[in-house]
C-alpha cells in the first residue's frame, strides 16, 4: 500500500466550478500535511497548510480527520489558472521532517 | 521569501557521462538538504538527506555510490550521477530548509540520457 494516495485524475471541470480532491495515508504517525501545486515540468510550490479545525484560503479549503487518516481539498469558483496538479503531502516529523508525496490529481479547468 | 536556484536547469548527456547538479540557497543558511526525483507520472521520491558537514543518509533502493551527495557548505548541496544510463533520465529536484523552517524546492533540473 502506497503511504499516501490519490486519485490521479484527471479532473476536467469548468471555469466556475467546484472541485474536491481527497487524500489518504497510511502511517497514522504522521504529523503534518500539506497540498502543493505542481504545474507542468516546474517544481512543487506550497499551497496550503493543512489542520485537524481546517484551513481556508480565499477559495482553497483544506480539511484533515485524523481518525480516518484522511486529508480534502476544497476549491470553489475554480479559474483557468487552477489547472495544475495537487500533490497531497505528508511529514513524518520527529524532528526529520521527511515528506511524503502522493502521486498527485490532476486539474484541468476548461472555459 | 526564501530562494533556492538549482543548476542546471535542463542536461542532455551520452550514457556512462557523470552529471552534477548544484542547489544554492540564496538568502537563508541550509542547515539540511534533500534531493528527490521525479518520474513522469509519479510522485516525488526522496533519494537522500544531507546535513552540513556530514555524510547523507539515502533512502531505501537508492545507490549511494552512484549519486554522489556533497553538502560542504550552509548554502550549497551537490548530487553527482556518476556514469548516467538512460534510466536515469529524470527530473530532480532539491529542497533546502534552515533549522526550524519548511523545505524550500528549487526549480529541478531535467536529466536525459541517450
């Protein structure tokens, strides 16, 4: 079973749309999360925390539960510029601060 | 914000050539250093961690003497692939971060080997 995992996609939606994307990890020692947006052939930029309370950022919302070891991505009102694709991220921590990569899911917003 | 520049950005090679890729940070003291790759399609994978001063610690699978990890100064990490065959051929990508801080990525570099 793979540490974290993803759907990968793709997602092709509308401009305006409402998009969600979920995540899974396996090692229930894990002690943060993230998303991070990967456009094509660049590197993984930071988008967004994530928290057990939740995390909102304009039209980003980020939610993890812990108990099912599950992470969400929210978007609303997608955009153009939206279309990349999401990699959930976790960190084992302990001081290490090893980062964990899914696969990613990838988003295509069309007008 | 913290920068992190990677050279070169993109390398095409012969097969059995040895190939060097630096990662600066630019405006923040890289206590650590990590070096991932990146298959089409598939996640970033961690290949080693490198602190300042010392040896790096590789990841499962991953050939220690075949990538090189130098990590001499606060600032500058370098992964070497030495004798590059085309499965190789990759995207790597390094990332940086102070004591306390997140990982900063740099921009990667596209590795082809013919």
């Amino acid at each position: 079973r793979k540490e974290v995992e993803q759907d990968p996609g793709p997602f092709n939606v509308p401009e305006g749309a409402t998009v969600a994307f979920n995540c899974t990890y396996s090692n229930s020692a894990s002690q943060s999360f993230f998303w991070y947006r990967q456009d094509c052939r660049k590197e993984p930029k930071l988008l967004m925390s994530v928290y057990s309370s939740g995390n909102e950022d304009g039209r980003f919302t980020a939610q993890l539960n812990r108990a099912s070891q599950y992470i969400s991505l929210l978007i609303r009102d997608s955009k153009l510029s939206d279309s990349a694709t999401y990699l959930c991220v976790v960190n084992l921590g302990g001081g290490y601060n090893k980062l964990i990569f899914g696969a990613g899911t990838r988003l295509a917003v069309h007008p | 914000g913290a920068v992190v520049s990677q050279h070169p950005s993109r390398v095409i090679c012969k097969s059995g050539t040895s190939v060097k890729i630096e990662c600066r940070s630019l405006d923040f003291q890289a206590t650590t250093m990590f070096w991932y790759r990146q298959f089409p399609k598939q996640s970033l994978m961690l290949m080693a961690t490198s602190n300042e001063g010392s040896k790096a610690t590789y990841e499962q699978g991953v050939e220690k003497d075949k990538f090189l990890i130098n990590h001499a100064s606060l600032t500058l990490s370098t992964l070497t692939v030495t004798s590059a065959h085309p499965e190789d051929s990759s995207f790597y990508i390094c990332s940086a971060r102070d004591l306390r801080g997140p990982q900063h990525f740099g921009d990667g570099t596209r590795l082809s080997i013919l």
